[in-house]
C-alpha cells in the first residue's frame, strides 16, 4: 500500500487587490462580496491578481523540499496557505502530521516577556504540552546559544537574537512536518550551519521540510526535491539539482548578451571571444582558450584606474577574478574609450553557467567607481562527449585544476 504524502496540495488558488481596500465603486464592492457569498470566483477587478493560481504538488513523508523563485513569486504566500494563516481563494491543502512554523521573525512571541518565558508561550502555541516544553527547555535554551538575554523582555533583540530563540523552539519541538521560511538568512554563518544540521536531522528521522530560500546552494546543500514559483505558478517540481539548474537557467537566458554597465559619464562594455577570433561568445567550452575584452569610456577623463572581471557561479558565490593590476598592469587613465584584454588559457570551469560581472576602482579608493555583479552570462559546455563523466565533476567542484595522474607501484 502506497503512503499518503505528508504535503498534498490541490488546485490552490490566493487572489489579492492591489491598492486600498474599497477602492473599488459600491456596486462593484457589493457584487464582488455578493459573488464570494456564493462561492463564485470569476468576479475579479483589473486590480487583482494572482499570488498562487492553480498550484498543485505533493511532498512524501521524509522528504526536504526547496521553494524556489523570485521575489514576489508566492513562496510566502504558500507557506501562509500551508499553516492557515491565509485563507485560499480555492483548492485545498492537506498536511499528514503535527506542523511547526518558521515563518518571520519572532512571530509569537510577547515583545514585554523575556526568552525563557516565551519559550513556554511559543511552545504552547506550536503545540506543545508544559511537560514537553520542560523537558527540552536546557536543549532550546543550549541550541539558540543568546546567553545571559534569556532573561531580558524580547522587545530588546536584536532580529539574529529572535530567529535563534525561534528557530530553537520549533525545532525542538519535534513536529512531522516543518515549514522555514527565508528568515534563516538573518542568523550569522554559525548559526546557519547549525540550522542546516537540525534541519538535515530533523529528515533523517522521517520527518517532513519545506524550505523557503533564495540561497540555491543552501537549497542544493539541504534539499533532495524543489518547487518552482514564478509569479503564482509551479514552473518546475522535482529532484532539486535539476528544478535549480532550471531556475537558474531561466534567470540567465535574460542576461545573455547583456554586456554594458553604467552611465553615459563612465561605462564598460563586457564580451567574450574566442582566442583570435572578434565573434563574441555565450558558450565556452571546457579547457578552451578565451579572451575576456573589457571596453571603458568616460565622459571625462578618470584617473588611475583598477579594473577587475569577476566570475560567479549559479549559486551567486566568487569563483575568480580577473585583476588588471595584479597582472602587470599599471594605473591607467580613461580619458575617452579604453580596451583591456585579459587572456583566459585552458579554461577550468567546470561544464555549467556562470556571470561575468566587473569593478572599475581609482587608485587608493576602497569603494568601486563603477560596479556590476551581472553583466554577462555565458555557458561552459564540455570538451567531450561523456556527458555522465561532467555530471559526475560538478558534483565534485567548480573549478578543473590542471593536473594528471600515475599509478605508482612500491
């Protein structure tokens, strides 16, 4: 007998108005509250739209599943749908189990009473008896790790401060399934980690997760399935490593041949060509020979200058920088249009997509002139056609260091 998923949603639909309420004539206030009386929902105002329209997937018991998309998309939204927050214009979700919300920051918490006594108060809520609360209450206490605070009224955290406390309490309370939302991304880096390996073993144990993220190689990190939102919408839903690459595919396709930056005072102009060749280029392969092209211009004449190309990954993180100085150059003058050639041999990036973004300093200052983290977007595809071996690389890395192998015999 097949088990019923811990997540089932069906058909869920949340409409909303922009603008304020009763913005709208008399008459059509009326037929609009006349139409939800009767369970009608085709009555609708060029004010509304959709934050979930249709949205049908399901979660199997055990399973971490990422909620992926722009800002905007409906993530927040499902979430609220999920835990009853928000009432859905239609359709229907149904969750298998005791459920434990993270969805902002010191949510349920009383701003007058301390930690400890919100500790108490926030566990009642989620579901937990007096006893139960007791008996984990040294391992919340030792896991939000907010020392002598405890005691302080939690009007007075910091927001690092409440997500610790939150996200302590419902953890630790154990539930079948688990919703978090973005607010992880308060927490400092320790405590992250920390949150990942709850999360990590509050799935080891059976139990269910949704995530809400836009740190994909968290999600990629954490997540063995992930649903795609754009606009209300499920785009995608799968194992996580293809829904991201998707997604982030999606994102990337709008920046190709993008390769302009700044204003009409002070520009740069970014491509990418093939060694010897003038054709600009979106797919590199593996271990080929490019020629990364930097163009200045400047209305005025813009003294000693530092320039760097930087490369990054889907997931947004640095991979490398290409520097102008660091490589001999020395402070340039733009005093109308300038071209840098920086030679990329046996390129090492790993088959996947990546960005291309560039930094124009003035000798001395800290802060750039001229910034853009997303200039380009381009392709590395293999050199081969052993496509199973590639996926095996990236699994493992980003970057291909040069290097070859012996078997030695002693």
């Amino acid at each position: 007998m097949t088990a019923l998923p811990a997540v089932d949603v069906q058909g869920i639909s949340k409409r909303y108005r922009r603008g304020a309420i009763g913005a709208r004539s008399l008459r059509e206030e009326l037929e609009f509250i006349f139409a939800r009386i009767k369970g009608s929902s085709n009555i609708s105002s060029p004010r509304d739209f959709y934050a979930l329209k249709d949205v049908t997937f399901s979660v199997p018991t055990g399973s971490v599943c990422g909620i992926i998309g722009r800002n905007g998309s409906g993530k927040t939204t499902l979430l609220k749908v999920l835990t009853s927050i928000t009432i859905p214009e239609s359709g229907q979700a149904i969750l298998r189990g005791r459920v434990g919300s993270l969805l902002e920051v010191g949510a349920g918490f009383h701003p007058d009473l301390d930690g400890l006594e919100n500790i108490y108060l926030n566990g009642a809520i989620l579901g937990m008896s007096k006893v139960e609360i007791f008996r984990k209450l040294d391992q919340i206490i030792a896991f939000a790790d907010i020392g002598p605070v405890l005691e302080t009224p939690v009007k007075r955290y910091s927001s690092g401060m409440y997500i610790r406390l939150a996200f302590a309490i419902a953890a630790h309370l154990e539930p079948e399934i688990l919703l978090v939302d973005e607010v992880l991304a308060v927490g400092d880096t320790e405590f992250q980690r920390k949150c990942l390996g709850k999360m990590k073993d509050v799935a080891g144990r059976g139990r269910t997760v949704l995530f809400v993220s836009h740190n994909m190689a968290m999600v990629r990190q954490l997540c063995n399935m992930a649903l795609h939102l754009d606009h209300g919408v499920v785009q995608r839903i799968g194992d996580a490593p293809s829904v991201i690459d998707g997604y982030l595919a999606s994102i990337s396709r709008e920046n190709i041949g993008t390769g302009r930056a700044g204003t009409d005072e002070l520009w740069a102009e970014l491509r990418i060509v093939e060694a010897g060749s003038q054709i600009s280029r979106d797919q590199l392969k593996f271990a080929g020979d490019y020629d990364f092209i930097l163009r200045l211009g400047a209305r005025q004449t813009f003294h000693r200058c530092v320039a760097h190309i930087q490369v990054y990954d889907r997931e947004g993180q640095l991979i490398s920088t290409l520097e102008s100085f660091v490589e001999g150059i020395e402070h340039f003058d733009i005093t109308s249009t300038t071209e840098l050639l920086f030679e990329v041999r046996s390129l090492g990036l790993i088959p996947g997509t990546y960005t291309a973004g560039i930094a124009l300093y003035a000798w001395g200052e800290e802060s750039p002139a001229l910034a853009n983290e997303s200039v380009l977007s381009f392709d590395v595809v293999p050199a081969t056609v052993n496509g199973a071996y590639w996926s095996y690389v990236r699994d493992h890395g980003i970057v291909r260091l040069a290097h070859s192998a012996k078997l030695l015999r002693v």
